[in-house]
C-alpha cells in the first residue's frame, strides 16, 4: 500500500496486543500506516482479560490532569462505539459505590463532592431508592448513603480487542500471535530498524510501540532502557448464575463487583490482593471473593465459581502512565498504563498522531517517558 504522495507508508511493529496495542495499532492503521500486532498469547487473553474492566475518571483524582485524562478516555470509548458500533463490548450503564464504615463513607462521598466541582456527573441517594429504582437484589441499609456516577462503564475488554485486531487485520495489517519479540535492531544513527521473533522470523520496520503490558520493561530493555513498573498484582474471579442479579459495574463494601455476558459476573477486592503474598492459591482466594458476592447479592447462592487467575498490573514505578517518544532511541515509543481499559481509545488516537504526524498533545505532557531518567 502506498501513501497518496507515493512515499511508502510508516510500517509499526506494536508489541502487546491487549487493549492499548489494539487501540493503537487500529488508530495507525486509520490512519494508513503498515501495522503488525505481536503477542506472545492471543490478543485480549492476558491483563485485558483479567481487569475489571471499569471505565472512570472517578477514581482518579490524585491528580487533576490524569482525572482529566481519563475523562478524555471515557470520552473516546463513547466516540469508539460509534464508529465500530457498541455491541458485545460497551456497556455505559454507570456505577455505585457504597460503604459499611463511617470513615469510608466520609472519604468517597468527599470524593463525590469534589467531582461535582470539577464538572463530573454524580448523584447522591440511599440504599432504598436504590434497590428499588436500579438494583432489586442488593442486601443494603435503606438509609446508606450510595453514590451513582451515571456516565461510568464497563468494557468486555476481549471483544473489543477482538474487534479492533479484526479490522487491523481486514484492512491489510498483519497479526503475529504466540511469539516473542526476542531482540530490537537499530541502524547506525541509533533509530529502529529491525524486530526479531521468537519464532525466527525479523520484521523491518521504522517504528516499534511498546504496549507489552506487564512485559513492557523487558522490551524496554531491548533498547537499553530502564523502564521502572510496579509489582502489583490482583486476582480476578468469574462466576456464573442462572440470572444475572445486577446491571452495572458496583463498589460495595470489601468486594467490586460487574456484569460479564448475560450469566457471568466479575468480582475483585484490594483486600483480597493483599492476601496473594501470604501463599494462598487463586482458587483460595476466589473462595472468599465468592462469599463476599453473596453477602452483597443473597440471590448469587447458586451461583458457581467458573475461573479465577493472579494478573500483574502493568504500573509504570510513580503510578502513572508512560505514553510516547523515547527521544534517545528515535522509532521507539511506549504505551504503559494501569487504567489500560479506560485509556485505550485515547492514548491509541494521540500516540498515533505523534507517530504519524509528530503531533505532541497536551494531555499527554506529564505522563511522557522522558521523565524516567536513564
């Protein structure tokens, strides 16, 4: 494929094929550039399957610029979901948050109210009106204080990266699945020439994005340099029930819980990660994630566990996302967050315009690889 000038289009390597590698190698792809996808798994199946997959800004005010990132992201979900069309993947239907001690109450409601002064839509009720105009099946206090963020979300983050891998692909990009990226070339001038795969093969390319999630410092390493990530590591749990009981992603006291399909929940608790270090084994820690569900929703006492599994958060060192140039590897690019289900569609449409076009925009400025000295 040629560009309309006749020069030939930028060929990009994305590493990692989760959410982030999905939104950004389709925004590349839109935008006429030669994209390959390399996953050491199938696309999805790593930390993008095994998220809670909440789209919120609510939850991300130590800062006001990322808060306001963030917004932007749940702003680009709702553009994605117009142009490749909502189904199977996007459910915008909000989010409750609750809690059973005072000083949790006060801390999130504080929160709300600072929310509220930046613009962000929230609505304050009790645990009845609740029940009775929402959420039928949760056991709550009818005075408690309950917290809706009406323009909240939850993703089936594999369908989307299945959908957007799908249209990489039908519009000429290429899907490398069960291989490594072993080794990255550079030529004389010290910018990106060559990807090596474990499966023996060398791509040649102009441009290499590193979306390799909690692998992403290996491949930093591969152009000598130091990318700082956290350990952070959460258990999810799936579920399945006859019927599924709630509608929406929710926080209630020691347990997260969302839908997952028409007879799947998801559930995750920080209190229950914090346990993964004592050695107790996934199926362990799922046990007790189960009985929480049920003291928050009696009508999940049939329900089954159907999977549980440790994923490592990809955190870069300070906790905020690493997007874009590295200035002293020219070709070389990096997309790493937490909050990847959120950002994606955002970080994909700016990293692809500064690829492109050298297009540096301002919401990435704090959050740029630079600030990581080498």
């Amino acid at each position: 494929m040629r560009s309309e000038s006749g020069k030939r289009p930028r060929r990009v390597a994305v590493v990692g094929a989760g959410i982030l590698g999905a939104c950004v190698g389709w925004n590349l792809a839109r935008r006429g550039a030669e994209v390959v996808l390399v996953d050491a798994a199938r696309p999805g199946e790593g930390v993008t399957n095994w998220s809670f997959s909440w789209v919120n800004a609510s939850n991300k005010t130590v800062r006001r610029s990322y808060f306001d990132l963030n917004v932007a992201g749940m702003a680009a979900h709702r553009e994605l979901a117009g142009t490749i069309g909502a189904d199977t993947w996007w459910y915008p239907t909000g989010h409750l948050r609750w809690a059973d001690d005072p000083a949790a109450e006060a801390r999130f409601l504080k929160t709300a109210e600072l929310l509220g002064s930046w613009g962000y839509r929230v609505e304050v009720s009790t645990g009845g009106e609740v029940r009775r105009r929402l959420e039928r099946a949760l056991a709550l206090p009818d005075e408690v204080p309950v917290v809706l963020y009406p323009d909240e979300a939850w993703v089936h983050g594999r369908n989307l990266v299945d959908r957007l891998v799908g249209q990489v692909v039908a519009g000429g990009g290429e899907l490398r699945s069960g291989t490594e990226v072993r080794d990255i070339g550079t030529g004389p001038d010290g910018s990106v020439r060559t990807v090596s795969l474990s499966d023996g093969s060398r791509l040649d390319v102009d441009t290499v994005v590193n979306a390799a999630g909690p692998g992403a410092s290996r491949v930093a390493g591969l152009v000598a340099r130091q990318l700082p990530m956290r350990r952070e590591p959460g258990v999810v749990t799936r579920i399945d029930c006859a019927r599924l009981p709630i509608h929406r992603a929710m926080h209630a006291p020691h347990i997260e819980m969302r839908p997952d399909g028409d007879a799947s929940m998801v559930l995750h608790s920080r209190e229950t990660d914090a346990l993964i270090d004592t050695g107790q084994e996934p199926a362990q820690l799922a046990l007790l994630l189960h009985e929480l569900a049920r003291s928050v929703v009696p009508d999940l006492a049939d329900s089954r566990i159907a999977q549980a599994r440790v994923a490592h958060r990809p955190i870069p060192a300070d906790g905020f996302p690493s997007v874009g140039a590295v200035p002293s590897v020219p070709g070389y690019y990096e997309a790493v967050s937490h909050s990847g289900i959120t950002l994606g569609p955002v970080l994909g449409r700016l990293l692809a315009a500064e690829i492109l076009e050298g297009e540096r925009d301002e919401l990435l400025a704090e959050f740029r690889p630079e600030r990581f000295p080498q």
